[in-house]
C-alpha cells in the first residue's frame, strides 16, 4: 500500500535519510525504531512531503507521491499524527474533530465523532472542553481521533508514546490495535520498544538515517545483538 525506495532526504544541506526503503501493506502495522535523531520522524515527513526528498520513490497504492504537496498527499488519504500533536488549542475537542473531517472514500471506513468518542471515553467527557485545557495524553487521543475523521486509507503515527504516563499509553495501545482491527495499516515511529512489541506485526530500525535491520517484530525481540547495537539507551 505503502512503499518507500531508496530516498535521501535533507534537511537544507545536511542529508538525514540516506537509501531508505520500506513497504507498509494493507491490515499491517509496521514499526521505525531507533534512537533520539536516528531518522524516524524525518522518515515520516519524508512520506508527507514536508522534508527535500532528492533521489528515489515514494508510492501509495502504486502511485507516485514524491513530487505532491502534504495538502495533496493527506487528500490521497494518508493521516498524519504528527510527536507535536498540533491540535486547536482554542477550539473544543467537537470543533477539532469537525476540522478533521473529510467526505467519505470509497472502500475506507467512514468515521463519526460519535463512534470515535466510544473509542476515546476521555474525549467523550471533554467533548466542550478547549484543546488547550487538556492533558498530553488527551491531547494526543485528540491528534488521533481527528486523524480519523479525515476516513485514512493508511496512518503515520509519529512518536505517540512519549512523554506519556503508563496509563495512558496502555489507552493508546488499544486504540492502535482498533485501528488495525479496522483494516487501516499503520506506519509508526518510536522508541518504546515495549510499545512496539505490543502492536506492531514487522520493524524496521534506522540508525543515523540508514536502515540497518529489518524483520517480524518477533525475530526483533528474540535479536539481542540488534537490539543492543541500535535500540540500547
């Protein structure tokens, strides 16, 4: 659905991404490890073309994307949940979730504020409240759900664990897994290799902006060597 060839992206003059390539498929979350700066959000960026991509491909459902706006490419049907979260922060949460909507697509789930509030108890009780008063953990289920209400056909979920408490990422852990359940794919950064392991189905870690390993989620965990050159703090 989803397929990355050999991109080099910048940021001005210094190179980040050097010859990365992965492929996201339908019904799958995939996972980008790694350390702080190894590449992982640019990676995503790279996707939603707010990073210089100079060399190689990026294709959704066959097409080529590389050369789009982000406006375009999140209309093709890619979500974006970007680390910083970017919701309205004078807005209510309803108000937030209204500017994430996107008329339906055909042969993609069509979401309601409604079911996304079954889906975020906390957002249901908070639905009048001003984005700006909620906590990062309900700010980042905001980000989520008004992802959502844009009908994606994929997701980019950029760092969504950090800085949260535990309670709150269990939340988010369920919802990731709702998300697959649903048949949307899922393509995340992250850190949190205990987060990883309970939702993602293959990795990818990347490693100053290289990819240095690829496999299921499980030959990863079981990869002591992998892990303690690339992912050990």
């Amino acid at each position: 659905m989803l397929e990355l060839r050999g991109i080099h992206s910048y940021y001005g003059q210094a190179h980040i991404l050097t010859d990365v390539s992965l492929t996201l498929s339908r019904g799958e979350i995939v996972v980008l490890l790694g350390r702080n700066g190894a590449g992982k959000s640019t990676t995503i960026k790279s996707i939603m073309g707010m990073v210089r991509v100079t060399e190689g491909s990026i294709a959704y459902e066959g097409e080529e994307i590389l050369s789009e706006p982000s406006n375009r490419i999140a209309r093709r049907g890619i979500g974006y949940v970007p680390e910083e979260r970017r919701i309205f922060t004078r807005l209510t949460v309803q108000e937030n979730l209204d500017c994430g909507q996107q008329p339906p697509r055909e042969g993609r789930r069509t979401w309601t504020a409604e079911e996304l509030y079954d889906l975020f108890p906390n957002l249901a009780e908070a639905r009048n409240r001003l984005g700006g008063t909620l906590s990062g953990g309900e700010q980042q289920m905001l980000t989520i759900a008004r992802t959502l209400m844009g009908n994606p056909g994929c997701i980019l979920l950029d760092e969504p664990s950090e800085g949260l408490a535990p309670v709150v990422v269990e939340q988010i852990i369920k919802v990731v897994k709702e998300i697959k359940n649903q048949g949307i794919p899922v393509l995340l950064s992250e850190q949190n290799l205990h987060f990883a392991g309970l939702v993602s189905d293959r990795a990818y870690v990347i490693e100053t902006g290289r990819i240095r390993y690829q496999g299921t989620m499980r030959e990863l965990q079981d990869n002591d060597e992998v892990r303690q050159q690339y992912l050990a703090v």
